[in-house]
C-alpha cells in the first residue's frame, strides 16, 4: 500500500535540468516510479545518452537554454501543442549562478540568474497550470539551495536568486492551492554533482588550499558527516510528487544531513 502512494503510473512530468546530477537522479527516480516524462537540457547528446539509460521509449526531450527564458517558453509550448500531452508534474531544475561576492557580481550576472530561476518558473508554471486546474491536481516542485535559510558565503548571487524563487513558490501555493495545485521547494544541502565540486575548488583556490582539505571541511559541518547523493534528493522530489504529500503545499524540504541550523 505505502509502495502503491509513492508510484507515478499514468502521469506525466517535466523535469528541467534533467541530464545534471540532481535532474539526472529524478529523472530516474521518476521513471522507475512510473511516469511518462519530458526531459530538459541544454545538451542534446546527454539527453539522447539519458533516453538510452532510462530505457522508456514514452519518455521525450527538448533542448533549451534556461538563460532565455522567451525561447524556452516558445519550445515548450510547441511541444505542448503539438504532442498534445498534457503535464499534472513539474520539476523547475537549472545550475545554478556561479561563486562570487555580492558586491563583485554586475547587473548582468543578476539578470541572467534571475532569468534562469524565477523568470523560467514563471514560464513554465503559466504553461502546466491551466490543465492543473482543470483536473484538480497539480505538483510543482522547485530545486534551490539550503541558503534560502541560511546564505553561503561567496555565493552572493546564488543567494539572493534562491531567496526570490522561495518567496516566489510560497505566493504561488497560496493563489493556486484552492485548484489542488501543490507547490513545495526542496533546499539541498551538499550534494555530489560538478556544482559542488567547483565550489570546493573555487573556495580552495581563494583560500591557497587543497580541494580535500575544504572538502574535509565542509563534511565536518555536516551532522550526518558525509556529503549528500543525488538520489537523496530524487527521493525527497517522488515524495512531493506522489500521493504521500496530498495535504503538502507552500513548504520548503531541507535535504543536507542536518547542516542547516536555522529552520
């Protein structure tokens, strides 16, 4: 019975930033867990390499960049039209802005984390709704960061875009919870992907350090004393998505082996 709530047959999810470490693990988690799935990246190889892995011939792809959310809204309404599916899930997923100050970032930097983010949750929400509202049914899920509680340091841009998204999500569970339509958030900690290895080596770089001594840093942070993997995640977004979370909205999930200290 518990299996039964966490399956997904018969539905249909898109998934942005699918061929990542953390869209590549949801990807697979909702596959295996029943859906029919519209796969998101930049980069058509992997998306062709990640069909192969998934090994459902219903699952599709489109190739879009996140930094031009008008051109990602163009696709994805095409596809919509033309293949006349219809999408009761959405994983709003993207890499996100690269290390910095605050105060060294330019205006185009935020701009083009801002498009990246909340402009294209924007965009693809207006594209699932209407149909969310006409089953009564609906879960958008937004992958951010930790630092909506708790900001990182020299991630200046990233913190700030991530805090955006979450109020944005919040607003949103509000005006459309009254149609079934749940929005949650779920805020990953350290997790095992290239974005976290760059900002170990970024952080080395600064400090004139080695990648394992900030890395060995970092776990030592950690309750948990271990870096996360993105299956975690994965198993935190089925639960959003699936029938165990009907009575869940407006929440942000922290997933970080008990990092966080403010909640």
């Amino acid at each position: 019975m518990v299996d039964d709530l966490l399956r997904l047959d018969g539905q249909n999810a898109i998934i942005g930033g699918a061929t990542g470490g953390i869209g590549k693990g949801i990807a697979k988690k909702f596959s295996d867990a029943g859906a029919d799935l519209l796969l998101i990246s930049r980069s058509e190889e992997k998306l062709k390499q990640l069909l192969l892995e998934l090994n459902n011939s219903k699952h599709r792809y489109l190739v879009a960049n996140y930094e031009d959310p008008y051109k990602l809204e163009e696709i994805v309404r095409n596809e919509l039209e033309s293949s006349g599916k219809k999408y009761s899930i959405i994983v709003n997923n993207t890499g996100g802005p690269p290390s910095g100050k605050v105060l060294d970032a330019n205006n185009e930097d935020f701009i083009r984390a801002m498009n990246m983010h909340l402009i294209c949750n924007q965009v693809m929400a207006k594209l699932v709704i209407p149909h969310m509202k006409e089953i009564g049914d609906g879960r958008i899920i937004n992958i951010i960061s930790t630092s909506v509680r708790q900001p990182i340091d020299n991630l200046g841009v990233s913190n700030s875009t991530r805090a955006a998204v979450a109020n944005w999500a919040k607003t949103l569970s509000n005006e459309v919870g009254r149609y079934g339509i749940k929005v949650n958030n779920i805020l990953p900690g350290a997790i095992n992907t290239q974005r976290l290895e760059q900002i170990i080596q970024n952080k080395a770089d600064k400090l004139e350090t080695t990648y394992d001594n900030v890395e060995k840093q970092m776990i030592g942070s950690i309750p948990l004393g271990r870096i996360g993997d993105p299956d975690e995640i994965a198993n935190g977004a089925l639960f959003l998505a699936s029938q165990m979370s009907n009575y869940v909205s407006g929440i942000n999930l922290i997933i970080d082996g008990g990092r966080t200290r403010v909640h």
